[in-house]
C-alpha cells in the first residue's frame, strides 16, 4: 500500500475541515462584537439642535437634544458682534433677561433647556441683536464621539472638545 498524499489523509481532511470551521466562526463572532457596538453607539447618540422663539412682547433661546443619547456639553461660545460674551447680561440691550447654565452640563436625550428667556415690551430690541448673536456649542456622547454645532444646526463630527479660555460662554 502506497503512502496517501498529505491532503488525501483523513487526519489532515479533517482538521483542516476544524481550522476552517474554526476561521469562520472568529470572522463571525467579530463581525458580531463589532455590529453590537455600533448598534450600541446609535442607541446613546445625542444631536442637539439651537433654536429661538420670539413673539411681540418674548425672545428666548433654546437648546434641546433631539437624540436618543445624553448631550455632554462641553463648553459655549457666544459672540455678538465679532466679540466673545461671558454672560447674556454682557449683551446691554435689555435687563431683566431669565439666564440657564448653557456650558459644561448634561442634556438627556428628548429635553430641552432655555439659556436665555426675556418678556416685555424690548423684546424686538433683542430680535435686532439677534442677528449678530453667533453660537457654537460642543457637545459629546458617553463613547467620547464630540459634535460641533452652531445655529445652522448641522453637527460637525470632531476629535474633541478644545477650546481656548477666553472664549467660554460663562452664563
């Protein structure tokens, strides 16, 4: 009896037919692993949107998380004019303007928060000012994934949140 070619020997068949087996099911287990994560990642995905309300005699702005992930906020920046603001009240166009904490907090998923509410009869006063107001917000999820977004509402996917210390919205 002649000696079997090594592919021809049931030994080398069968764990060659085991390492096969074996490849496809780590190529499964890690297409997996990798799809639970980005599911994972979608299910926590916050998106903040700014918007304001104005009518005759209201002005306000608003922040809310349109997403199904907490916004962590990491910093404001507002400038009026070309130049920063580190409070609303730095604006001196009207008093008594309702202020909110805008930077450095968590916004759940489906909230909203108000930083700057006013009502009374100076409320076209702010709707002028308005049109020089520009803010940014930078915001990340829980998986440090960190967004840019301004008025225009069109997140920016960024590395991450750096910002210099003269420009912080500090209100």
């Amino acid at each position: 009896m002649g000696s079997l070619k090594w592919y021809r020997n049931p030994e080398m068949i069968i764990a060659s037919s085991a390492l096969f087996i074996g490849l496809v099911t780590a190529f499964t287990s890690i297409y997996s692993a990798y799809v639970d994560r980005e599911y994972a990642r979608a299910a926590v995905w916050p998106r903040l949107e700014i918007h304001r309300s104005f009518g005759p005699d209201s002005f306000s702005y608003s922040v809310s998380n349109s997403g199904t992930g907490p916004a962590l906020i990491k910093y404001a920046k507002i400038k009026h004019n070309s130049v920063f603001i580190k409070r609303w009240s730095d604006l001196n166009v009207v008093e008594n303007i309702t202020q909110s904490h805008l930077g450095n907090r968590t916004l759940s998923p489906q909230n909203m928060i108000t930083p700057l509410s006013y009502k009374g009869d100076k409320a076209k006063v702010l709707l002028r000012v308005d049109e020089s107001i520009k803010i940014e917000l930078c915001y990340c999820s829980i998986y440090d994934e960190c967004w840019l977004v301004d008025r225009n509402n069109r997140p920016i996917s960024i590395d991450s949140c750096v910002v210099r210390e003269n420009e912080i919205f500090l209100q």
